[in-house]
C-alpha cells in the first residue's frame, strides 16, 4: 500500500491493517491460520486502537494504554485508575484465562464493551540442583517465619503510591546472560516446585542493580527466607518491581528512586545455587513478565 493512501486511513484501520499484516506472516510461516485466527487477530487490532494499548495481549502481559481525559475503563468488569491524562495500566497472570473484556465509558456516557481472547502461552520447563535441603523442606520452626514474610512481602506490594513512572520505558536492572525466564516450571533437586515468576540475570555478586525505572521503595530487607536480600520498589498505578537474592541493599523504605539509581548489589542469599539477579513483576496480585518491558537482551550483549 502507498504511503500516501496509508497517511490518509483512520487510525483504526491502520491499527487493523497492522495486525492483519502481522497474521499474513504467520500464515506464510506455518500455512495454517484459520478463520478463528484472522478474527482473533482483527479483535486484538480494534482493541488496542480504541484503547490505546502499547504493549501485547498476552499471558504474563502488562499493558499500558491510553483513552480519552475523562473516560473510564474497566477490564472484566474491574475499575481501572485511569489518569487525568487518560493513561492506565493493567497485566495478565502467568495462567490468566483465554477470554477477556475491556470496556470504555466516554465522557458523554456512551459505553462500549470489547472482548478478545489470549491464547495459551508455552512454558519452559527447569531444573535446578544443588539447592541446600532447608530450601527445599524446611523445618518446621521455619514456616512460621515464612509465612510472617509472605504476609510483609504481599503487603508491601499493596502500598499505595502516587507516581506514574510505569507509563516510561523500562530498562534492565543488569545486563548479562538470562538463566532462568518467567513462567518456567521449576524442580528443585528432583522435587516439583511453583512456576518460577521473574527473569534471572547470571552476573558475579557485588554487580550493580539499577532502577528499572522511578518509583518508591516500599521493601528493604537484608534477608528474607527464601530471597535473601530483597527490594521492592513501586512504579505507580499498583506496579511493582522486585529484586531478589542482593548481597547489599543500597535504599531504604520510602526512598524516591529515579531510573538508572543503584538500589542494591547482586548476591547469592536465600535459596539459589549462584549469585544472580531474579527480577519480578506485579500489577497488584498478578505477576507479570519484566522481559516484555525491556530490550532483547542478547542484543544488548552482543552490542557491548
């Protein structure tokens, strides 16, 4: 299509001819898009231009979009904040369900209701050995401080803090080789264990960890059962970031981070078999992928 005629179509219909383009090529490269795939995809293309949405639909996911000063917009009949500006921000658990539903409520009170479905993401499977035995089954005298950690970590990430950093870029924390990845399923020693929920970065302890973006510390802890070390800083709009296994905390609570800021140190406390960087995700209760939000990381390597 000329340039020209494609300046001159609505935003929707570009959006549409987008994603419509974007299934042509995956007809091209497997031959077997159906019919429920092209509307699938024309779903997807209408709600990310009637909502602005800048990042992808999918499991694991966390969505920024942006709509009108003054609408409103619920996601499966869930109230979203939405800013004087019109930005907002939601995100998908790992297992979230197939079928969706955005609704937009405009200023004039005319309401619209979209649904689209997410289709089922494939996960890693990991298996890590030589972790140390209370890891893997602790005592019973340990439990009761786990779970008063549970509890400190869980309330942590449901502070209120007024800040719009997660509509910026994100950038990582670290660079360096990806050793384990969101989603993956874990076995510890031989024994099956929850989904791992973060990206792990494999760096020497004592590296720098950096503020993915701005925020608030709402977490500092030197030595958390399970994550050792421990950061959890908030983006704003029910957005956290979490910082796992650090050898040194370099922040406190309620500490304003600005993007690029050292927050802590690479370590190897809690349960890990090497010093690493496990980086995590919420919006609100559900954990979200931070590999979605950055650059290829490979690329970056590659570029040093």
């Amino acid at each position: 299509m000329p340039i020209s005629l494609l300046n001159l179509m609505p935003i929707r219909t570009v959006f549409l001819a987008i994603g419509a383009l974007a299934l042509l090529a995956m007809t091209a490269t497997n031959g077997r898009a159906t019919a429920k795939d092209l509307d699938a995809a024309a779903a997807h293309s209408e709600v990310r231009a009637v909502f602005g949405l800048r990042d992808q639909l999918r499991q694991g996911a966390l969505v920024r979009g942006k709509v009108s000063p003054g609408a409103q917009v619920r996601l499966n009949e869930t109230a979203l904040k939405v800013s004087d500006s019109g930005h907002f921000v939601f995100g998908f658990d790992r297992d979230a369900p197939g079928k969706q539903t955005l609704e937009l409520t405009e200023l004039t009170g005319k309401t619209s209701s979209y649904s689209f479905s997410l289709p089922d993401r494939t996960y890693a499977e990991q298996r890590v050995e030589g972790i140390a035995h209370k890891y893997v089954a602790p005592a019973p005298e340990v439990l009761k401080r786990i779970r008063q950690e549970v509890t400190l970590v869980a309330n942590a990430r449901l502070i209120a803090i007024s800040h719009d950093a997660v509509f910026s870029e994100f950038e990582w924390p670290t660079i360096g080789p990806i050793s384990g990845v969101y989603g993956s399923q874990r076995w510890y020693n031989g024994n099956p264990s929850r989904p791992h929920f973060g990206v792990d970065v494999a760096v020497p302890t004592g590296t720098i960890v950096k503020a993915p973006a701005a925020g608030v510390v709402v977490l500092a802890s030197p030595d958390l059962y399970y994550s050792g070390g421990t950061v959890i800083m908030n983006h704003g709009y029910d957005v956290t970031s979490s910082f796992l296994h650090l050898s040194k905390v370099l922040v406190e609570v309620g500490q304003q981070v600005e993007q690029g800021d050292p927050i802590a140190e690479v370590g190897a406390t809690g349960r890990v078999t090497g010093p690493h960087l496990d980086w995590r995700m919420n919006w609100k209760k559900a954990r979200v992928d931070p590999q979605l939000l950055v650059p290829d990381m490979q690329t970056l390597l590659e570029s040093k």
